[in-house]
C-alpha cells in the first residue's frame, strides 16, 4: 500500500471513530483556514499557510484533510444545508408570502453575518475554479 493510501485510510478511520480529540483538532484547523482563506483567498491559501496559522506541519494536516478543496467545500457544505433546512421551514410555514420573504432574507443575512468570512470568501472567489464535481 503506498504512503497516501496509508494515510487516506488513517483519516478515514478517525473520521469514523470520531474521538474528541480529534473533533477538537478538525475544529482548530477549521477555524484557522477560514481566517487563512480570508486573507489569501481561496486560490491563495495552502497547506504552508495553513500550518502556519496552526504553527504545525503541513504534513500533519493530512491526517485531518485531503486538500483544501476538501475543508472549504466541507465549511461551506455545512452551513448552505443549515441555510437550506431553515428555508424549507419558512417555504412550510402557514404565515404570509410577505412575512416568509421578510424572515427569509432576515435569516440569511443573519447566517451570512455569523459565518462570516467563510461565506464572504466563498462569494468573492472565482466561482468558475469549482469543477462541476465540487459544484454538486
């Protein structure tokens, strides 16, 4: 078995397990690439940059993830399915088609400000980078 396979296996593993250790650590990393993301932009952040951040090693960052498309698509993933679910609520709501609009945009922009910068990153980027795979 070759080196990236070893360690793919081992992520998938932890993944699985899902220790608090390990959730600790993916939450650490996760909040750092959003600022590193913030500050260099999608198509400039790295691993380097990354670990920096962390003041870590790059190569143990990939215990905890695969690429940076990875992490973004997984940060931004989470919040547009808890957008999502929050929208199908409104959408089933007995209230008025106003009052559903006046909640909608309320609710979004309120998300937008919490997970702020990772959405302002997301919408500012060259959005044509993301492949049709990374796009579903």
């Amino acid at each position: 078995m070759t080196k990236g396979g070893d360690i793919g296996q081992r992520r998938s593993t932890a993944k699985e397990i899902s220790s608090s250790s390990y959730q600790l650590r993916r939450m650490e990393i996760s909040e750092a690439s959003i600022r590193v993301f913030n500050r260099l932009g999608f198509q400039g952040a790295s691993y380097n940059a990354l670990a920096a951040e962390l003041k870590s090693n790059h190569a143990a960052l990939y215990y905890y993830i695969s690429s940076k498309e990875e992490l973004f698509d997984e940060l931004v993933r989470s919040v547009v399915e808890r957008n999502l679910e929050i929208v199908k609520q409104i959408q089933k709501s007995r209230i008025s088609q106003r009052r559903k609009l006046r909640n909608l945009i309320t609710t979004l922009m309120t998300s937008y400000g919490e997970h702020y910068p990772l959405f302002c990153v997301y919408i500012r980027g060259n959005l044509s980078d993301v492949s049709d795979k990374r796009s579903e």
